[in-house]
C-alpha cells in the first residue's frame, strides 16, 4: 500500500493507494469518530461494493443512499436526497458520510456533509480512475446548475481517501479513458518527464496493468496534493489544475449533462488548449500534437461537437469560475510540461481554436 498526505496543518488526511485497500477494516474505521455513518453511493457501485463497505462497518449504526447515476443528477434536487436519508434516520453532527463511487458521487456527498448541520465529516471512497486521480482529492464539492457545472458548492476536506485500484477492474472502457485525461493533465501543468512516462505506458494504462496504474495513480496523487497544500481554495496556483476545464465545461453545459463525461470532454478542452497555445506561439506544433496523439491514444476524442460554434462556447465560458471582472482567463501551455494562468490572448486567435473543429492543430 502507498500512503499521499495532504499536508493541511492540523486538517491533513492521507490518502491510502492500493489492491484491496477495502479488505482492512482498519483504515476506515481510525477515520470515524463517532458512532453513526451513512454511506451514498449509486445505483451502478452499490450491487458492486457496498456490502464490502458494509462489512466493514459493523456495530455502527449504518445507513445507505443509492443515488441515480450520471452527470446528469449532479443537482441539488439529488442532493436533498442524502439530507432525507440523515434527517429520517437520526443523523446528527458527529455522523460520517462516506461517499463511494466516482466523481459525481463525491462530489454531491462532499457538499452535502459541507452543509448538513454547517459541516460533517466525510471519507472519499472512489471507484473510478478520474476520482482516485483528481476528485476525490483536494475538497472541491458541488453540484452542477443548468447554466454552468460545478457552480454551486463548498471547499470540504475529506477525513481521508481510500483508494482500492481493484475497483478498477469493473469500470468500463469509457471510464478508464475518461480518467486518463486527467492522468494527462498532471504532466502537462508542470512535469514533462510524467508527460513522456505516460507516452511510453499509455497502452499498458487503458490496459489497466497493475505497476504502471498504481504508480500513475499515486504520481497524479502527489501532483494534486502538493498544490492543494499550496492554495487550498484556488486563488492562485491550485487553477493550473483547470487545464483543459474551461472549453471542456463549455461542452458539457451546451451538449447537456452525461451526452460527454467529463474527462471526455476535459481532452478535447486540453486540445483545444493545445490549439490556442500554439497559435500563440507558445509552443511547436509538434508540441501541440503530441498532446492530441496521447489523447487519442488513451481512447479519447480531441475535437469540439460539430454543433458547437465560437458563440456557443463564448456564452459558456463567460460563466467560468476563473473569469473575474469580465476578463476570462485559461489555462495555456508555454511548453509541455510548463503551464499558466492567463488573460494575455489575442481574442481573434481565441476565435479561431473555438472554430477550428477537427483543424485543430491540423
């Protein structure tokens, strides 16, 4: 087992990372500390893992909310699902809620215990690639609006995360890429020598190889703990982790909730991110394309929806979080491996990435 602390002053958590993490009861139990629990998960996770969690929670008194699954019920209207559950069953402040699924699962749980009773405690279990490399990790909770993903929510520490990568085994393909994009993130921010790992393994990671998987996993683990530890609440660096994030949360708030899940849609942002980057002449077009090739080889797609224009992804972006005072700011590339924050960009050369299509990069 590999062991990743968050290192917050007296709220830091560790991070557990290995095969069968879920067969030692004593991992979850030491992160309890009162005598209920309530365990939300979906209803793909929970004929899966449930009772394994259940099982290791005995003498508790230990309630479940099974969750619809998809982007699509990340609301608040889902939400109030797990407060019906805590409030009929007698939940009070000192109840742990365990959330057990992927990134929407922890997501909604972690808000909710940010909010039952002005904040519980809470444990990620994720079972997904894209929540053991990035959700689960860093306290960013919250719930999707019509006009916008992820903006309603709260910044909630977990008490720890148990990662169990032989959850994996059970994902679909889909999902495994969609977790990859993330993967690929961590090595375009500010680590080239990760982002040339992942160009020699990717194959072995859609193959879900246990060596390889683990220490991406873990790597990607320490990426996002190290800049949480530096700016928990995303006034500064912690945005860097938004790579890709804007045009991507364009496409998933004009296509509809679930039409891409969220890492799909995260790679074609990292495309277009690349695109933009290079038009700029911050990086080589061979650069650029090696960011669309190791998408595609990780089984992602790298272009915008055909129905989707300049205008479309304007009017959608002019809601992200990073836009302050009406200057919208995005996450570019100076180089592989070298990324920044930035509003310095020509808009005509904005308005030729939005509209390029499957010329990306081309």
């Amino acid at each position: 087992m590999e062991v990743v602390t968050v290192d917050l002053g007296e709220r830091s958590y560790p991070i557990y990372i290995g095969g069968g993490v879920l067969s030692s009861p004593q991992l979850l139990r030491r992160h309890i500390h009162g005598n209920q629990v309530m365990v939300v998960t979906n209803e793909v996770v929970a004929p899966l893992y449930l009772q394994q969690v259940l099982d290791l929670l005995s003498g508790l008194q230990c309630d479940t909310v099974i969750l619809p699954d998809g982007e699509q019920h990340k609301t608040l209207h889902t939400m109030e699902k797990i407060f019906d559950g805590l409030m009929a069953k007698g939940h009070n402040r000192t109840t742990t809620l365990i959330a057990l699924g992927g990134g929407v699962v922890g997501d909604i749980t972690g808000f909710a215990a940010a909010s039952f009773q002005r904040g519980i405690n809470f444990i990620q279990i994720p079972t997904t690639v894209l929540s053991q490399v990035d959700s689960s990790v860093g306290g960013k909770t919250g719930v999707n609006h019509a006009l916008g993903k992820n903006m309603i929510g709260a910044f909630h520490q977990p008490q720890c995360v148990l990662i169990d990568t032989h959850t994996l085994s059970t994902l679909p393909a889909r999902e495994v890429a969609a977790g990859l994009a993330e993967v690929v993130k961590y090595g375009l921010i500010d680590d080239a020598p990760f982002f040339h790992w992942l160009e020699q393994n990717m194959k072995e990671l859609v193959a879900l190889e246990s060596t390889p998987l683990t220490y991406a996993i873990k790597h990607a683990c320490e990426c996002k703990a190290r800049v949480v530890a530096q700016d928990e609440k995303e006034s500064g660096v912690r945005a860097l982790l938004n790579l890709g994030h804007t045009f991507g949360h364009a496409i998933e708030t004009k296509c509809g909730y679930g039409e891409y899940v969220h890492g799909e849609a995260v790679a074609i942002g990292m495309n277009m991110a690349a695109d933009l980057s290079h038009r700029m002449g911050w990086i080589s077009l061979k650069e650029a394309r090696s960011v669309g090739n190791l998408l595609l080889e990780a089984d992602l797609p790298i272009y915008p929806p055909e129905s989707m224009g300049a205008d479309d992804f304007l009017s959608a972006m002019a809601l992200d979080k990073k836009t302050i005072n009406k200057s919208l700011r995005l996450i570019l590339m100076k180089q592989v491996g070298q990324s920044v924050i930035t509003d310095q960009f020509e808009e005509a050369l904005l308005q030729q990435t939005l509209s390029a299509g499957k010329s990306l990069c081309s």
